[in-house]
C-alpha cells in the first residue's frame, strides 16, 4: 500500500512574492504600493534568489524601523551585503523622505529570528504591522536621526573577513551613521588594526568584550583607553596575558586598572591566566567601582596579600559566581579564603575551586561558611589533596544545601598508592565509603570523584567514576 504523503502548500502570500520575483523590474516598480505584509516574505525570496537590484529597492522603500538581516542569514553573501548597502546609501544621499520611509536600524548580528519566522508562518502570534522592534531603536530621537548599524564585532588573525571589512570600509565613509556593536571577540588581530575598527564603533554600545588571545601587558595598556570608553561594558573577559620584565611594567597596569574605574556596570570578570596580577590584585580590585556577580581569575600566580585584598573588597558582597582554578593556594594560610566563602556566603551559586593545591586544613577552614551558603548550586574541588576523612566531613556539612545539583571532588588521597598512582582496588573501596555516607544521610544525591593525573607518564584521568547517587 503506498504512503500518503501530505505536502502544505504555499501560502498566497509566498505565491504573490514569487510571482513578482520573476519581473525584477515589475517588482521594484510595485514596491511603492506593496502591502507591509508582503515586504518580509518578498525579502527573504529575493535574497535567497540572489535578486540584489530587487534588495536595494527594497531597502529604501523598508516599512519597518528595523531590518534584521543578521536573524535570516548570520552574514549575507558579499552582494547581498553589498545591495542592502547600496540601498542605505540611497536614503542617506536623499533630501526629500520616500514616502514609505521607517528604517532607522540595520541589524547584521545573529537576533530577531523572530521576525522573520513570524512572517513566514512558522509564528502568528505577534503583531504583523509592526514587528519586533528593539529597545535601542525605541530609544532614538525619531526617523530623522542618524542611521543605525549593529553587529557582533569578531576580529581573528590578521585581517577581517570579506563581508565585515566591506562594511568596515563603507562606515568608514558615513557621517550620519552609528555603528553599535553589543558585544566585541578579539581572537588575534595586529593592536593598531583594532583601534582602527574601534574608532568607528560607538563604544558606549558595548556591552561584553572577550580576549581570547596571548597579549603582551603593554597591548593590553594599548586596547585600555578603548576600554574604559566602553562605559557600558557588563561582562569582561581576558585571556593570557604575559607580563615581560620592564622597566614600563607599572605603567602598563596602571594603564589598564585606571580605566575599571570607568566601567561602573561591570557585572562579570574573568581573566585566565593573568600573569601581571601577581602583587597587583588589590590595585585592580581598588578600580571595581560596582558589585560583581561573578569573578573568575584562574590558572596565575598570585601572592596571599592578592587573596586577602579578594576577601576584602567590596565589590563581591553580592558575587554569585566565583572561580579560583589553578591559584597555587597550598602555601597560603587557610584564613583568607575562610574570610572570603563568609563573604560571598548569602549569595554565591556557583564556587570552583580546582587544582588549587587546597588540603584538608584549608577546606577544614570554610567548612562552616560552606554549610551556610544555601544558594550554592555548583561545587567543585577537583585536583585538590583530600582525605577520606576530610570527604565525610564535607559531604556532611554540605548534606543541608538544597540547591546543590552539581558536585565534583578528588578521589580521596586513600585512593593512591606510595607513588601517587591511582589503586584501582582502593579507589573501588572509597567509592563504596562515600555512597555509604550518602545513603547514610538520607537525601537524594549525585556526586562525582575525579582522579588526579599520573606523576609519571601524565595521563589525565585513569580511573574516573560515573556519577554516584544516593536515593
């Protein structure tokens, strides 16, 4: 018996749209009387179909406030790119408004899907005048104002890529023009090549910038003057940066803690592998003028003076996530970070402490903040040197958190052998201990032990457990 299959056909809209596709001439023609509701579907058939005159008529005739080319395709082909351009330039050039004139947004980064699959019958539950319009393009002082443009800025290796550098090179020629750009990702790219991409950005706009790429301090007090123009900025991330002994060292780091004090909506920092921090932490933490809600500062070095000024700040009373991996803690005494967890006790949700060097004085030390921090979530010790016996006193404290979902730990220092080799024997037998202990205490819950590497041949993780639960 053969299958049925039933195909939905096309809406009379899609129907319409593709007809007047097949006369470029006669489509650009009707643009002046065209429904609204037909613009959306006409758009998305003309850029599929490569129709770029249809797309620069289009663009000048838009009768929406906002163009959302970034949620029907991430980056459009080089002449789509190009025609949509072209269409803006046509209403930039122009004295008198067109008739149908509302566009006062092009919006390039990957947003307001929305938009485009409410149009195409996928949604129907939003308004089909109007559409989704943003609140930044809300904001503005009205139609005559100055152009907006939005992208993610994301700047890799040397040079930019086809489609982002045309549209660098076309701002660059318009005055009555904003380029926002909510959130910048720097992967490498040459210092100066990325001031001049910033000179064209209205950098009050952003709002999240990340480094992921080996800087020098003194690029990192090149790219400060930019930053702390970024008055808006709520999350900073930056990664790797070197600190090479000279005589300029100070300066540089005086360059780039003097702009935090500009940045008074910073919510969220994380630097990994920050190798200038060290004796320095309190004079960055100085510049934090506004409460974190989460701070990351991983795999650095950094003094017990850096870790008591951490506890000290003001700016973590409210900090709900909170990330110390790799900090070579084991030399330090267990009272600054005591001192700390008390801090961060009423709010913090996540705590990761991993491959710190901690030992059982120093997790003996924030035991009873721990018990009282009942929003905890997340909880990880990991790469830690801990004793079985230490592990239930743990487990047991933390037995009354009951947002706790996520727990990881170090096998228990029972489990290795004299030469700091995993015992696959005694590992099994303090994994029978521990779920001993956690159906001893009654509750629901899930636990995973992690294994340390090998001292010898390096290898990550040679025994790992399943997570195990208690019921």
């Amino acid at each position: 018996m053969a299958l049925m299959v039933t195909r939905t056909p096309p809406r009379l809209l899609e129907l319409a749209a593709k007809s007047l596709l097949k006369d470029e001439d006669l489509a650009i023609a009707a643009l002046e009387y065209l429904p609204t509701e037909l613009f959306p579907l006409l758009f998305m058939e003309a850029l599929a179909g490569r129709c770029d005159k249809t797309l620069k008529a289009m663009v000048r005739a838009w009768p929406f406030a906002r163009l959302p080319l970034g949620g029907l395709t991430q980056m459009p082909h080089q002449k789509a790119l190009q025609a949509v351009l072209d269409g803006l330039d046509c209403l930039l050039a122009r004295k008198v408004r067109p008739r149908r004139w509302k566009l006062r947004v092009l919006d390039l980064r990957n947003a307001s899907r929305n938009f485009w699959s409410m149009w195409s019958g996928a949604r129907v539950h939003e308004c089909p005048l109007t559409g989704p319009v943003a609140e930044d393009s809300l904001r503005m002082k009205g139609p005559s104002g100055p152009l907006t443009v939005f992208v993610d800025l994301c700047l890799r290796e040397r040079t930019l890529d086809e489609c982002l550098a045309n549209l660098i090179r076309w701002a660059r020629r318009r005055r009555s023009l904003h380029l926002c750009c909510k959130k910048v990702t720097i992967f490498g790219m040459p210092i100066q090549n990325i001031k001049e991409v910033l000179n064209l950005v209205q950098l009050g706009c952003v709002l999240e910038v990340e480094v992921h790429f080996t800087w020098q301090l003194s690029t990192l007090g090149k790219f400060a003057p930019y930053l702390g123009r970024m008055s808006n900025v709520r999350r900073l991330v930056l990664s790797h940066i070197h600190k090479p002994s000279s005589s300029s060292e100070e300066k540089h780091i005086g360059r780039f803690t003097s702009q935090l004090l500009r940045l008074r909506h910073l919510r969220k920092l994380r630097m990994e592998s920050p190798a200038f921090l060290e004796g320095c932490l309190g004079q960055m933490l100085r510049c934090l003028k506004s409460p974190l809600e989460a701070l990351s500062i991983t795999n650095c070095q950094l003094t017990e003076s850096d870790l008591a000024c951490l506890s000290q700040c003001p700016s973590i009373s409210q900090l709900k996530e909170l990330d110390l991996s790799g900090l070579s803690l084991a030399c330090f005494s267990p009272k600054p970070l005591q001192v700390l967890l008390e801090r961060v006790a009423a709010t913090i949700q996540d705590l990761v402490l991993e491959y710190c060097g901690l030992s059982d004085t120093h997790l003996e030390a924030i035991l009873p903040a721990l018990s009282h921090c009942h929003q905890l979530q997340t909880f990880s010790v990991r790469g830690n040197h801990l004793s079985m016996a230490l592990m239930e006193r743990l487990l047991r404290h933390t037995a009354g958190l009951s947002r706790l979902s996520l727990e990881l730990y170090p096998a228990p220092l029972e489990s290795y052998s004299s030469q700091g080799i995993i015992h696959p024997g005694r590992f099994a037998q303090a994994q029978a201990e521990l779920l001993g202990i956690l159906k001893d205490l009654g509750l629901p819950r899930t636990i995973w032990l992690r294994t340390n590497p090998c001292p010898h041949c390096g290898s990550k993780i040679v025994y790992d457990s399943d997570p195990f639960v208690s019921c």
